[in-house]
C-alpha cells in the first residue's frame, strides 16, 4: 500500500519544520515525515526549508550565518502570530528524540543545493547512528553529489535522487549510481517514468501531493510513497482506495 509522508510534518495546518507540525503529523496517523536539514554557524544540523530565515521566521539572514543560540530566539511560527505561540526552529536531534520509538519513517533532505555543507554530511550520519535509525531514514537531496559521498559513507542506508525536472532515461541513470529511491515532483511521474523506474525496483516517493485526486491517481499507478502537506487527508484516501481496490480484486 502507498504510504503517506508528512511534507514538512503536518503543514498544511501548522507551521512547517516545527516539532508542533511533527507532532500533529504523527497525532494525524502519518507513516513517515519529510523535513529538511540544515548547519548553523557553529555546527548544528537544524530543521529548515530555506537557506536563509526570512520567509519562515520573524528574522532575517543565512542559517550558515547564524549561531545556534541566536537561531533558537526567532519564531518559526510568526506567521500564525498569536495561534500557535512560539516554536523554535528545531535540531535534527529534537526531532529524533521525538521518533525514536516509533515507527515514522524519516526522510531527511539534505539542503545542500546551494551552500554544501560539507560536514554536514556525516554529522547527520553520526546522529542517525547514536539513535540506532538507520533501518528508518531516507536520506534525499537536489545534490546527487551529496547522495553520492553519503552513500560511500554510509551504504547501509537507503537512498533518494530528488529531481524537479523531466529526466530522459531516469530509472537508468538512478540504477546506475546504486541508489534505491526516486523522489520527483509527482506532475512528472507520466505511466512510462513509472514503468521504467519500476522495472529497476526502483521506489518512487513523490512530492507534493495535497489533493483527493491527486493521491488516488498516485496510488493507482503504485507510487510508494506520497508526500504531502495534509497527511491527514491522505490517510483517509489512501485507506479508502486500498477498501475499494481489496472490493474489486
């Protein structure tokens, strides 16, 4: 059955890469959560979208350029002012305290399209490891470079070559670097990219997939994953098309 990722915890309805949003992702019977990785100036992997803090915080600048105990004072959540009292933009550590015992699975993107963050790479691996979750993280990125040094890194863990593009011959190019995962802008996933990912046992976990119809069609052609601001919304249909499709079988 496809399974039903949380894009940036549940953000549809609270602000996004917050332990709130992860929180209610969880509360909202999601089987996984997306969210995004980030250094501070002094070395701390934090959970952010953007590179810089200026479209989800009150603040303004680079998170490269930011010591952590500054980061911590802006309000992640300013747009919901006065909704959702203050929420702190969270460490990667944080958020795994949170989901150490259970069974969300976690893919973690890897921002490094822009600033690289080097070190990062196996900070990220080393904290996975001091929560014994490797068998439930997904480590993606728009840098398959990043991917690639991750992987020698770290092979035991599984893989995702994140594309917004249309990319002729996919399933090759992704089965070629040993990778597992293929997460594209689902708008891109027409019935040959699937049949020519899928014949390379490639999984295919798409992003961002925030309507009824949307994630009926996705889990008619057998994406694996869906990833998606309402998991909410997306429980309720995927449950409802596994009900009618065990009907018709």
């Amino acid at each position: 059955m496809t399974k039903n990722f949380a894009h940036r915890g549940y953000s549809g309805k609270y602000p996004e890469n917050t332990m709130l949003a992860f929180e209610k992702a969880i509360e909202a019977g999601a089987d996984g959560i997306e969210l995004d990785v980030q250094e501070t100036k002094d070395g701390v992997i934090v959970i952010c979208h953007d590179e810089r803090v200026d479209r989800t915080t009150n603040g303004e600048g680079r998170i490269k350029d930011f010591l952590f105990e500054d980061l911590r004072k802006l309000d992640a959540s300013y747009i919901y002012t006065g909704q959702m009292g203050f929420n702190p933009i969270p460490t990667l550590e944080e958020y795994f305290e949170l989901v150490k015992d259970t069974p969300i699975i976690t893919n973690i993107e890897m921002k490094t399209g822009i600033y690289e963050y080097l070190p990062m790479e196996q900070k990220v691996y080393d904290m996975i490891c001091k929560y014994h979750l490797q068998e439930k993280v997904i480590i993606s990125s728009f840098n398959h470079y990043t991917i690639l040094r991750m992987k020698e890194m770290a092979p035991e863990l599984k893989y995702g070559f994140l594309t917004e593009d249309w990319i002729i011959d996919v399933g090759p190019y992704i089965h070629k670097h040993g990778v597992q995962c293929f997460h594209p802008n689902f708008h891109n996933l027409i019935p040959s990219v699937v049949e020519q990912v899928k014949k390379y046992g490639i999984e295919i976990n798409c992003y961002t997939v925030n309507t009824e119809e949307d994630v009926l069609d996705l889990a008619e052609k057998g994406v694996d994953s869906v990833i998606g601001n309402f998991p909410e919304m997306a429980k309720e249909t995927l449950q409802k098309f596994a009900m009618q499709k065990s009907v018709t079988e």
